[in-house]
C-alpha cells in the first residue's frame, strides 16, 4: 500500500499498478480491511486520489481490484448493498472511459462481482455491443454463471443452471462469424455448462481447425460443459494438429478434462523424435498438455524418453518438462496462481518478456 501511494512517473506507475492486484488477492471480498481498499481504487479510477495517475496501468488494475473485492449486486437498495455503487462505477468506466482496455476489464469485472443487478447489465449490453466489445461481454456472463455455480455447491452441494444466460449466449453464436466473438461465446458457454450449444459448437470446431485460436478455445468451452461426446472428434484434431501447436495443447487440454487418458499416449509418442525435426513450439505445447493431464500411466515411458540418449536433446528436455508437470501436486500449472486476475497489458520483465518471465517459464 505505501509503494501504490508514492507520486511516480508513467513508466513506474506500470509496476506500481500491480499492487492493487495483489492487494485484492490478499485481501478478498470478505476482510475487515476490504472497505478502505474499494473506497481507495474506486477514487483513483475516477482520477480523484491524492496522487495523480499518469498510466492507464492504473485505471486497469483498480478496476480488475474491484472485480475481485466487491460483493454480488443484487438489488439497488444501497443499504442491502453497500457495494452496489461500485458495480455502477463500472458500468459508467465501460461507457465513458477513454482507455479501450480499461472498458474491457470493467465489464469481466462485473461478471466477477456478480448479482442480479450486473446480470441484467451485462445481458443488456452484450446485445448493443459491437464486434470489438462483445467477446468481453461473452467471457463475463460466462464468469458471472462460473462463481454462481461454486457458491452454489458451496451452499447444497448442487447447481441451478442459468439457462436465461445460456440461451441468449446461443442466440449469439448462431449469428456470429467473427472468430474473437465465436470463440469467447465458445468458453461462456462451456461457462455456463449450457450443453444445448454443443452439437453447433463441435460443427463449428471440426470446419473451423484452420482457425487454430478459434478451434482452440471451442474445444475449452466443450470441455468445459463436460461434452463427452466430443472426445472423438478432439482425437481427430490431434491428430490433424502436428503443425499447430496451440490447437494441438487446447485439445489435448480440453481431452484431459473430459477424462480421457488415450490423448497422452499419442503426446508421448510425438515426443519421440530420433531426427531432431519437432518444432520447439510443438514440444513445449506437448509437455505443457501431458503436465496438464497428469497421467500416472506415463510416467515410466517418459523416464524412459528422458534417460534415452539417443533422442535429440529437446525431446528429453520437453519430456522433463512433462515429468515436472505429472508429478505436481497442483491441479493447474505452477505458475497459474501468479497469472489470475493480474494485469497482464502492464507487462513488466519478471513477468514476462516473451523468453524468461515468471509467465514464461514453463
């Protein structure tokens, strides 16, 4: 807090906004100290604070704060909800604000939030957006249904789903060909768990493969409405995915999710390259799925990758990598805990700079 408070010029003010992130993740909805912290970004998103903002950095990071320390708005009676005028803050950020990107977190910041009140909001705009906008409206309806499901089976165990949300995501997708909204659609959509979409969505990722991003995330969000029916039209893209590599980890990713083991041994077998001819980019998408899987059964062939002296050095490398990512205890990447809800556009050196930022890193 006394770093964030120091008067700095632009360029250290893209440091200094990360600690309004990290202030939020220690601190959460529910800490004493929650209050002041709100009060405090609220004031510097609207230029107010006693120490001026240069960088955009901090409009974006105070707005994501927000998004993880407000409670839902569920009714505009501020005396039931003394958060709701930060819900309305944002609302104004994303209509009014002159940074793009700062409109963008505003509106995932109020899916965050949640609440019947934001719902509404975001189901309203999500129809007026244009194609620059709408993916971000897509992606928060979907964040919205996500933490109204865990405080669900938080609560009995169960869910309700939000067939309201799901329908109006569908609508949109079976008139969208913009691939940045068809595939954001896709993941709020698995979200939403809304599984009527998933025969539309498998169409559109079979014919789309091309499309590697947009093919990529249709098979997140089929994974992620648990379609099992899926699983054999994702080992076909595997298999027709040697050449792309970010389609080729998103499928096997989203195949590890839905349970089925098959995938791992076709990635092992593509980390057995005698002739040294496997990109490096296609390597580390397969060390990062089969980390991701962790599939006990693979742990002895891959040891037996890594001590095989005969194989090129990348291959053993990568199949290091993989054993790493078996063997974790954590259910997500290392390094997943670090990436959540930061500001990823005040992209610093320790972070990442494309080669050993703390992101980078395998």
């Amino acid at each position: 807090h006394d770093y964030y408070m120091k008067p700095m010029g632009a360029s250290q003010q893209m440091i200094q906004s990360h600690c309004a992130t990290s202030i939020a993740k220690l601190v959460g909805k529910d800490h004493p100290e929650a209050a002041r912290f709100k009060e405090l970004f609220a004031i510097d998103l609207q230029e107010k604070g006693k120490v001026e903002r240069k960088s955009d950095d901090i409009a974006r990071a105070c707005v994501l704060a927000l998004g993880q320390l407000c409670q839902p708005y569920e009714e505009k009676d501020e005396k039931k909800n003394p958060d709701a005028k930060y819900s309305e803050l944002l609302l104004d950020t994303y209509k009014k604000h002159k940074d793009q990107q700062t409109k963008f977190f505003s509106v995932l910041a109020l899916g965050q939030i949640g609440g019947a009140e934001n719902r509404k909001a975001l189901m309203l705009e999500l129809g007026r957006a244009n194609k620059n906008n709408k993916p971000w409206f897509a992606l928060s309806l979907g964040v919205y249904s996500y933490f109204r499901y865990e405080a669900q089976k938080k609560a009995s165990g169960a869910i309700d789903p939000d067939r309201g949300v799901g329908e109006r995501l569908y609508d949109t997708l079976k008139t969208e060909n913009t691939p940045d909204v068809v595939a954001a659609l896709g993941v709020g959509l698995g979200l939403n768990q809304y599984s009527e979409a998933a025969d539309h969505m498998r169409t559109l990722m079979e014919n789309k493969i091309a499309q590697e991003e947009l093919a990529g995330y249709l098979c997140i969000g089929l994974a992620l409405m648990n379609d099992m029916a899926s699983t054999s039209t994702m080992l076909s893209v595997v298999d027709k995915s040697l050449r792309r590599p970010d389609l080729l980890k998103q499928a096997a990713i989203a195949l590890g999710k839905l349970g089925d083991k098959t995938v791992a041994d076709k990635l092992k077998d593509m980390l057995m390259d005698d002739k040294g001819s496997a990109p490096l980019a296609r390597l580390s998408a397969v060390a990062s799925a089969l980390g991701f899987i962790g599939d006990k059964r693979t742990i002895a062939p891959l040891t037996k990758l890594l001590l095989n002296k005969d194989l090129n050095g990348l291959s053993r490398a990568f199949a290091a990598v993989a054993l790493g990512g078996v063997a974790d205890k954590e259910p997500l990447p290392w390094n997943s805990k670090l990436s959540v809800n930061i500001n990823y556009r005040a992209s610093v050196e320790t972070l990442t700079n494309q080669s050993t930022g703390i992101l980078d890193i395998l």
